[in-house]
C-alpha cells in the first residue's frame, strides 16, 4: 500500500470547495487516478468548507459546572449537552463523550487548526459526507475511489491520538473472519477487521496534529473491497456489544 501525502501551500479557507481543492492538488501531484484508489481527508478541511463552527451561546448552569469541572470554555460544554448522545466522563481539557454512535471527545468539536478562537464540528450530515466527494471524483476521473474522511482521538490506556474513520464511502470497511481458520485450523468465532479506520490511522501519520498542512493523502493499492453500497453506519455496533462499554451505559440511560 503506497500513501502519498498531498501537501498544501497554505490553507482551506471557510466557504472554499474543499473537494474541488483536493482534485486540483491531485493534478498538481500528477496522479492519475484509477480504480481502487483511496482518498484520505482530514475531518477539519469538511468543517472549516461547510462553515460548520460553534456558534454563540449563553451556558446554563449545567453547562458551567462541566466546563469547571473539565476546565473546558463554557460554549463548547454547553454544545457536549445539547449535542452528546451520553456523556461518560473526561479529564482535564475533555469531556468523554458518545457523538453520533461514536466514542470521542467534545462531541466532535476540536478547536486546534480553527482560525482565531472559532472551534469547529463535524457537519450534521458527515455519515453521508464521503460519498459526496466519491460522486464528484468519479465524474472527474471516470475512476472508482474509495474515499474516507478521517478525525483523531485518543484511545483507552494509550498514549497519544490515533485517526479513525468519521465517514466512508466506496468500498467494504470490514472484513470478517467469523468462520475462518487461523494458521492452526481453529475456526474462528468472533473477530471482524476494521479496515476503515487502519487506513485512517496509516493516513493519520502523515496528516498529523499541528501545522503539517497535509488534509489529503492519496493512497494506491490498498487492500479494499469496493463497493458502492457501504457507508459510515457499517462501521458501528450498537452500545450492547461494545467490549468496553457494554458493563458501563445502558442503551436507554439519560446523558
């Protein structure tokens, strides 16, 4: 698997197509896309392009109390209440939270490479954003690319942040093994791969988290499936089967 990091000179800008910027900075790398491709974009460039920042607030007194207790600003714990799908904890700087099915931070809201004191979210349709930009890339290049847009969080017991997929589009994101053997004839019972976010986290590497200005990365001969017919909710289990978090929320429990 060949990853191309897709360097910018400077920045997306608020209301810029950042899709038709990523198929101008592929022509100027001279890529010549084809079937099997994947493209790799930072969650950021789709928020920063779609305008979807943090808005004025006026915190309730819930609201305050999480932002002392987590020493985060007042808007972003009122937008982790208002938004959060459960709230499980934090430390210093976050809050643990459920967005969207998923297990990250902040409700998805990030402040870090947003222009000012602007803190940006993910879009409200971001499941589907991955395959808007799969259409326009097919129309350009006449080439099947699977496409996944990546954010970062960090993991359980582990250092630092690692990129997971928020949105995909264009082929099968796991692969099963249920049923198969291992080298020792065992059958396999359980265990599915993620391949999604393992080319998230590849991409990750070259993305980074400061001032790499890096939100695309062209990736050749990854180990895909394509498939039209996947999305984001393909990569999602619900609470009960969670391995972590079964024994701690219950699927019908309040924030």
């Amino acid at each position: 698997m060949k990853l191309i990091p897709l360097k910018l000179n400077k920045p997306v800008e608020p209301g810029e197509n950042y899709i038709v910027r990523l198929a101008e900075t592929i022509d100027e790398y001279g890529i010549r896309p084809v079937d099997g491709d994947v493209v790799a974009i930072a969650m950021k460039v789709v928020a920063i392009s779609r305008g979807a920042f943090l808005g004025e607030c006026t915190p309730s007194e819930t609201a305050l109390r999480l932002s002392r207790e987590y020493m985060i600003d007042p808007c972003i714990a009122q937008w982790v209440l208002d938004n959060a799908d459960y709230i499980i904890g934090g430390s210093k700087g976050i809050v643990t939270t459920i967005y969207k099915g998923i297990l990250v931070g902040n409700a998805g809201l990030d402040q870090k490479n947003s222009a000012g004191h602007v803190a940006t979210r993910w879009p409200d349709d971001i499941e589907y954003e991955a395959s808007r930009v799969r259409e326009y890339l097919y129309k350009k290049y006449s080439a099947s690319i699977a496409v996944v847009i990546v954010d970062s969080r960090a993991e359980p017991l582990r250092r630092g942040t690692r990129g997971f997929a928020v949105s995909i589009a264009g082929f099968n994101p796991i692969r099963s093994y249920i049923g198969k053997v291992d080298i020792y004839g065992r059958v396999i019972k359980y265990t599915t791969q993620n391949i999604a976010d393992s080319i998230a986290a590849a991409a990750h590497i070259y993305m980074g988290e400061g001032d790499e200005l890096t939100p695309y990365v062209y990736i050749r001969d990854a180990p895909i499936e394509l498939g039209s017919e996947y999305g984001a909710n393909d990569l999602k289990i619900p609470i009960e089967k969670c391995i972590y978090l079964a024994k701690l929320i219950k699927s019908d429990s309040a924030k």
